[in-house]
C-alpha cells in the first residue's frame, strides 16, 4: 500500500473559531502535565502499602496511554500528514489501540473493587485470595497486546482510512464510528467486514464498561456497607478506590455519549438541536480529567503528592502510622496465632 498525493480538501482539527483552539492547548497541555506527575507520584511512592495493588497498575497504564494519545493528537495539528496514507493507518491503530486498552483496563478496575488484588498483606482492606503481583504481571500486559493487535487488524480493513475525516471535514479522535452498527444487518452492506470490526469494538469500549461497572460498584459499596467499612478512617483507602473508579468511569461514558451523540443525531435525521462536534476536545478533556480524579479520589496518591511537595518530613505521622497499623486487630491476630 503506497501513499497517495497531498490532497488539497480542507481538514479541520477543531472547528475553526479561536476559543476552541486556545482551548485545545490548555486541555493539551494539563493532560501532559498532570499525567506526568501523577507517574512521578505513583512510582515515588509505590513502596507504599496503599498503592502495592492491581488498581494502582492500572492507572499507571491508563496514564501512559493517556500520554501517548495526547501525543498522537497533538501530531495531527500538521494538517497535511493526513493527506499520506501511512500516516492515517497508524493514527488509525494507535486510536483503536488506546479505545480498546482503556475500556480493558476500566474493566479491570471494576472487577478490582469485588476482587481486590494486592502485593501487601491486607490490613484494612477486605479478605481476599487474590493477593501478590502476580495478577497484575499477567492481566495488564494481556490487556495491552489485545488492544495493540486490534489495533494492527486496521491495516486489514483499508474503508477505515481511505478517508479519515467526518462529514464537516474534521479529523476526529479515532478512526471508529460506532453508527454504522446500526448496517451490521443489511445483507447488500458493501462495508461489512469493516461495520463488524468496529460493532466488536463498541461492544468491548461501551457495553462491557455500561454493563459490568453499576453492578460491581452497587456490590463493592455494599459489602463495605456492611463490614463498616465506609465509616472509619482506617478505610479510607478503600472508600477512595471506590470514588476513583465510580468517578472515571463515569467521565469515560459521558464522554464517549458526547462523542457519539452528534453522529447518531445526522444518522437518525433527528437534528432537533444543532449538536456541534468535538470528538477530539471530548477524548482530551477526559484525559485531564482522568489524573485529577487520582490525585482527589485516592488517598495513596493524595498523600504521597503531598509528601513528594513537602519541604520537610514529619517522621512524628510516620511512626504513628506504623504504630497505629501495627495495633490493628489483624497484625495482632498473626502474632498471636504465632
């Protein structure tokens, strides 16, 4: 497959008003930022107890991810390498990459609040077998090479990227429309094979995510309910992880509502309100969003920001931390079965 000339079709990255672009560098630039400092917290910090689990991992793969499309977006700004079919084939991977990756390891996330994996005994956290790196050492880089070879089956399915602008010649964040599930079923559909592949994907990026994220939340919240869990600091690690994830996942589907909502309107002839598309702006905010909702949400992050900033440390909170954990009814319950 050879690159075609330079075509001289208007594209756009953002609609052309000068707010959307300042807001698209300001979005841009505290995505990078943010990111990049939640990973300098998370791998300062990951001898901490807190963050010694499968959730912590998988937000440190959300994180890189997020980086990298940041990247991938920002690389669209030159507008004539869309022009050069190489280059939409690998936008067009690297975007079905990172969709499939972030549902997987939200997904993950999930199932983490019923089954929580940690590589740390669990003092005040819920009884679980699943415990030790092992787990994350298996599913996050399964995660990753699923989502990188559905990436690669772009370059099977050419309709993705003989034309990758929508119908008001923007280049939108990925290749995929989710619309044309709705010609999965017509039998003269010259686009099958490529309507399916993109079918597949919404039902891995949306439906599993709408599916599996209210019923393992209702789950987690109340068995934490129960065991008086939500009621004590001691736990607050644990109601932290709860919030985090309960809070991005529910940006990842406003999102991904926000995205689609305009395309499903032209498809559907509705067109009652003129919905002005985004995609791009959408997927950014909800990469910036993603870091904030860390750093607020989950106590070990929070904490280990603050000391990370500190000027000076406070062995005083350190030692009655450890005593403090150390007088927990589990440690005395081991010593005492010695």
């Amino acid at each position: 497959m050879s690159s075609g000339p330079p075509s001289d079709e208007e594209i756009q990255f953002v609609p052309g008003k000068v707010w959307w672009w300042i807001g698209f560098s300001l979005i841009s630039f505290t995505a990078l930022l943010l990111n990049i400092l939640f990973l300098i917290v998370a791998i300062k910090q990951r001898k901490c107890r807190e963050l010694r689990s499968l959730l912590t991992a998988a937000l440190i793969t959300l994180a890189v991810v997020d980086i990298l499309d940041v990247l991938r977006g920002i690389s669209s700004i030159v507008i004539n390498t869309h022009s050069f079919l190489e280059y939409r084939i690998t936008f067009c991977c690297l975007s079905v990459f990172h969709t499939v990756v972030v549902a997987l390891l939200l997904i993950m996330c999930t199932l983490y609040l019923v089954f929580p994996c940690r590589d740390a005994p669990p003092l005040y956290y819920p009884a679980s077998t699943c415990s030790g790196s092992l787990p994350q050492k298996i599913l996050i880089p399964l995660a990753v090479g699923v989502a990188g070879g559905t990436g690669t089956l772009v370059y099977l399915l050419p309709e993705l990227t003989e034309k990758i602008t929508d119908n008001e010649k923007m280049v939108p964040h990925s290749c995929l429309d989710y619309t044309r599930t709705l010609y999965v079923t017509d039998e003269n559909n010259p686009k099958f094979w490529s309507d399916l592949y993109q079918t597949l994907i919404m039902i891995v990026a949306v439906v599993l995510p709408l599916v599996m994220a209210p019923p393992t939340l209702v789950v987690a919240s109340v068995r934490a309910c129960v065991k008086g869990q939500c009621c004590h600091v001691k736990y607050k690690q644990n109601a932290g992880e709860m919030l985090c994830v309960l809070f991005v996942v529910f940006f990842y589907l406003g999102t991904v509502v926000a995205v689609v909502l305009p395309r499903l309107d032209r498809e559907l002839g509705l067109e009652t309100v003129e919905l002005e598309s985004a995609p791009m702006l959408w997927e950014l905010g909800n990469a910036a969003a993603r870091p904030v909702i860390y750093f607020m949400c989950n106590p070990g992050i929070w904490e280990g920001m603050v000391s990370l900033c500190s000027c000076r440390k406070t062995p005083e909170s350190i030692s009655l931390r450890e005593e403090e954990m150390a007088l927990s009814p589990a440690v005395v319950e081991r010593v005492s079965s010695l």
